[in-house]
C-alpha cells in the first residue's frame, strides 16, 4: 500500500472531529477530477485537525490510489494513515426505483430514531414503504441490513461534509440521491452538513429538485461553484456562497503514483518523454468531422508555435487501454498530418495528470477539469462545448477568471474561428497578472478555514461565531474575438445552450415517465398475484400518496442534444442578431 502524503497535522486523537467526506471515488473507472476534488477536500480537513473518514464506491481501490487505512479505527490509531472508509449506500439509476429507495429509507431512519425500542431488521422490512422496494441491486432483508448499519456509521460522524462534483441534477440522479440518503441520516441523527463546491442542474426534474432542495437546506454551510448554480439557490431562498472548484488548489504530492494498468501500458515511460512545449488535449466526445477539424486545429498549433499535441485522458480503466477519453484522442491522432508529432497518454493517477496540465503551454479540452486545473495554473484554454451541461460548469469556472469567453460549441470547430480563439487566448497570457488567480486561491482558503472553523465549533457555544467568507469580486471578462464576430458566437452559443437545455429537461422527464411506468406495470403484477392491494384510483407512489399515471415524453437518445442536431441554427443566430 502507497504511503498517504495526507497526513494530518491535528490535534490529539481524542479531540479529533470525526468528519465524512463525500466524493465519487474509488469508481471502477477512474475519474481525474472527482478523485482531485474529494482528495483536495479531505486533505484540507485532515489537516486542519479532523479525523477523515471517505465514502467510497471501492475500499480497496481507494486505499491503494490514495494510501489511506482501509478502516475508521486504524485511521484513528495509526500514523500517517488518517482516512478511514466508508461504502456508499448504492442506488438504483431508474428514476422511479432511487424515489422509491430513498422514501424506504426515509422511513428505516424515522423507525431507528423514534424514542422507543430499536426496531429489528425484520420488523423494519414489513414496513409498507420497504415493501415497495424493487429488489435492483439486494434482496430485501440484505437492503434493509445495509440500510441500517449505513445510517449507524453517519450517526458516529461530527460532522459531514459533501465534498465537490457536478452531480447534483437528473442527468446523474441516482448520485443525487445517494448524497441525499447520506444527508438525511445525517439530519435523524443530528450530525451537522456541509456542501462545498457544487454544480447544480441544469437540468432537474421536479422530484430531483425537491430532493435537491431539501438537502442544501439541511446544511449549515452551501459553496457553489458558478453564477448559474448560485442563482438556483437563491431563487429558493437557500442560503449559498460562490467559491470555485474544490481541486483548484490541488496538489500533487506522489507524481511518480501510478495507477494499476494492464500489462504492457507504459505510462511512466511516455511521461519521461513529453515534449517541451505542448498543447495538453482532453476530449471525451466528438464526431469524425469534428476529430479531423481538432486535427486541423492542432497542425496549426504545431505549425505557428512548435506546441505539440499531448493527448491526456481524464476518464478510462486503467486495465483496459481502449476504454474512456483514448477512443476520442486516438479518432483525433489519426487524422493529424504527418509532420505533427502526437503523443497519447492513458488514463493517469490525479497527481500525474495535474502534473501534465500545469506543464503545459496551452489545453483544449471538452472536459471540465481540465480547464480548472489549467486557469488555476496561468495556462491559457480553449474549452469545446459538447452540450449545456458542459456550458455551464467550464464557462462557469473560466468566468471567474475573466476567461468565460473561450468557450466554443464543437458543433462551430469549421472555419476560422477556433484559430482566433487560440490567437487571443494565448495573448490575453502574456499580459495577465496573478493576481486574479491568487484572489480565487484565497477564496477557497477562506472558504476551507470558515469550514473547519464551523466543525471544530459545531458541539460548542461558540460554533456561531465565525464569519461567513464576504463575496468576491466578479472579473471583467476578456474578449476572445473582434466585434461584430464576438456577438455572432455568443448568439450561437446562447442558442446551443438553450437547444441542449431543452432537450435534456424533456429526456429527463421522458426517463422519470417511463421508469414510472414500468414501476406501475411491477406494481400492478405484484397486487395481481397477491390477490389486491392496489387502488382503484391509482397506483402507490414514491411517497405513498396515490400517483396518476404519468405522460409520456418521447425519449432522446442522450440528455443533451449537440447543436448540430438542430437544423437551420446558422439562421435562427442570424435571426436573433437582427433582432
């Protein structure tokens, strides 16, 4: 097992707060920027004097890319191991089976923290609510088991800490409700939350928002990490700050860490040979046009500045080498000129790949992360937009940079526009100070020590006293191209993101009506076979009150349509600019 770089200055052990962090780790395939986010997080808290315990999908995978204990107890006792583990409460993705699990578990959390006699597992499985439960990933009493011994190790935490992502939407809404189920024991229990550095929607069906809603009002403390999401939050009335991504400040502390590969991946020699100058690329999507017009784009870069490209994959199993972000990158490589040198890198450990994009000369990306890491660093990018969701969280976080401009839809690659946009963003680096990146820095250490301060308070008379961080100033936006060429983009791109938004709201409630659907059909079969126990008005929904039968929307293929899809978009921006 690696050694954990994480290691805790704090207090003694006996004073520790016992602090939960939730991120999407240990997933069997490894994602750069969850693993950044959460490890950034915990590391703060570890050592700020908290004693950390992850919530992981895999224990053993956590274990061996962090190097942390693989129990709360060794975490507690031995040195330089401060992370203890705790699994997730796994949810099903239909829509209809997380409502229904969360509402069983809803009512397993009111049942185990009633003021009389702890209920036994088999009592608590003839609950109406459980019994509703379909049988997805566990039989019953084995749910029903895992249920309680969950409920029982958040109830042991001080606190609880629902570190950085952009999960929080209906798009990934069985991770929405995984945190919810988390929050929510942490409420019966009286265990304070804390949201950091979060992404909300775009796009949310009504009982997501709901969910979501009433778990950013259980927390004491909501960073958000763009206007758009800062805006939700006010709409409602919830009480949230704008920060910046929780990775920003991200340090790699073991970049010779790999991850574990199939046999014959030569990571830590291809790292050895990068180029020294080069333009990192991390692209998850595109189509064969688009590959070639991002070949294109970087011959020129080859041509006009010697940045050759560097293909880094933020998404992909280690043990399979064709899996993840490769597939885009190998469609781009191949459609390179042959004078252009390419150099194809796997999936890597989040201090390597951090490591890669502050070297680099310039990104151009598709991903999110990517972009942070590269702002963070002065690193000029170029973000290609595939769809709202992506909008929304890259311009989100270049924005707070005065960068928000430099985002292009990967439907609008043809022409000379992307040149320009590299032309400009490479200049607008010469000139730019730190000073902007050093404030943002600033602002997540104060967000962190505001945090700290709040856990470290929580259990005395003094937990109300430490001051909310005041808000940031906004940064003046740098154009990324000359006028009236600038409007035509913005238009094009405001068109895109209105497009993809309304595609994805309609395949979001198009996934809940069908998966309600089937739920009804599993319902009715079951009432049949038991001889009644349905209503004749209705079938028993997610909360049991009687639910109608819902309308059916016409699926999308994915839950944001690109903006190519959409004929006549050209002449709908010209519209708009003529008014």
């Amino acid at each position: 097992m690696a050694e954990n770089n994480h290691s805790s200055t704090a207090l003694p052990v006996t004073e520790a707060p016992r602090v939960l962090v939730i991120g999407d780790i240990g997933q069997h395939t490894y994602h750069v920027g969850d693993e950044a986010m959460t490890i950034a997080s915990a590391a703060a808290l570890s050592e700020g004097g908290a004693a950390v315990t992850l919530m992981t999908r895999d224990v053993d995978h956590s274990a061996r890319y962090i190097g942390a204990a693989v129990n709360h107890e060794a975490a507690q006792h031995e040195a330089g191991t401060p992370y203890g583990y705790l699994l997730f409460l796994l949810f099903p993705w239909a829509p209809a089976e997380r409502e229904l699990t969360l509402a069983a578990f809803e009512c397993v959390l009111t049942e185990l923290h009633a003021d009389r006699e702890r209920p036994s597992t088999a009592e608590l499985s003839v609950l109406p609510q459980v019994q509703a439960l379909p049988e997805v990933l566990h039989p019953l009493a084995q749910t029903v088991e895992r249920m309680v011994e969950f409920a029982d190790a958040i109830a042991t935490m001080d606190a609880v800490v629902v570190s950085g992502g952009g999960n929080l939407n209906s798009r990934y809404g069985w991770l929405l409700y995984e945190r919810a189920a988390a929050v929510r024991a942490a409420e019966h229990a009286g265990v304070p939350v804390y949201v950091t550095g979060q992404s909300l929607g775009p796009v949310l069906n009504p009982e997501d928002a709901q969910v979501l809603e009433r778990m950013l009002r259980t927390a004491r403390s909501v960073t958000v990490r763009e206007h758009s999401s800062l805006a939700w939050c006010r709409e409602r009335g919830i009480d949230a700050r704008l920060s910046v991504d929780d990775a920003t400040d991200y340090l790699p502390t073991s970049p010779a860490r790999t991850l574990h590969y199939a046999e014959g991946i030569p990571a830590g020699q291809a790292l050895n040979e990068l180029p020294e100058h080069y333009v990192c690329v991390t692209v998850n999507e595109c189509t064969d046009q688009q590959a070639q017009q991002i070949a294109h784009l970087l011959d020129g870069m080859w041509r006009e500045h010697d940045y050759a490209p560097v293909f880094l994959s933020h998404f992909g199993d280690p043990q399979n080498p064709e899996s993840g972000d490769i597939q885009a990158h190998q469609r781009i490589a191949e459609q390179l000129s042959p004078s252009t040198p390419a150099t194809l890198l796997p999936i890597l450990h989040a201090d390597q790949s951090i490591t890669v994009h502050r070297a680099a000369a310039f990104t151009l990306t598709s991903r999110y992360h990517p972009a942070v890491f590269s702002a963070a660093a002065g690193i000029p990018v170029l973000a290609l937009v595939p769809d709202a969701f992506t909008q929304m969280r890259v311009g989100g976080a270049l924005s707070q940079y005065g960068l928000g401009e430099f985002t292009l839809p990967l439907g609008m690659l043809a022409g000379g526009v992307p040149e320009l946009m590299v032309a400009a963003a490479l200049r607008h680096a010469a000139v730019a100070s730190d000073a902007r990146r050093t404030e943002l820095l600033e602002v997540l250490r104060t967000e962190r020590a505001y945090l700290l301060a709040q856990i470290l308070g929580s259990d005395t008379e003094t937990s109300g006293e430490a001051e909310a961080p005041a808000p940031f100033p906004a940064a003046e936006q740098t154009p990324a191209l000359p006028e009236p060429l600038g409007a035509t983009v913005r238009a094009a791109r405001d068109l895109f993101t209105e497009t993809s938004l309304t595609a994805g709201f309609e395949w979001a409630m198009s996934d809940r009506a069908h998966s309600w659907d089937a739920e009804h059909r599993r319902q009715l079969e079951r009432a049949r076979a038991i001889g009644g126990g349905y209503s004749a008005h209705g079938v028993h929904g997610a909360h049991g009150a009687e639910e109608t039968h819902p309308v059916a929307v016409e699926s999308e293929s994915s839950s944001e349509a690109p903006a190519e899809t959409n004929p006549g978009l050209l002449a709908r921006v010209a519209r708009r600019l003529r008014g």
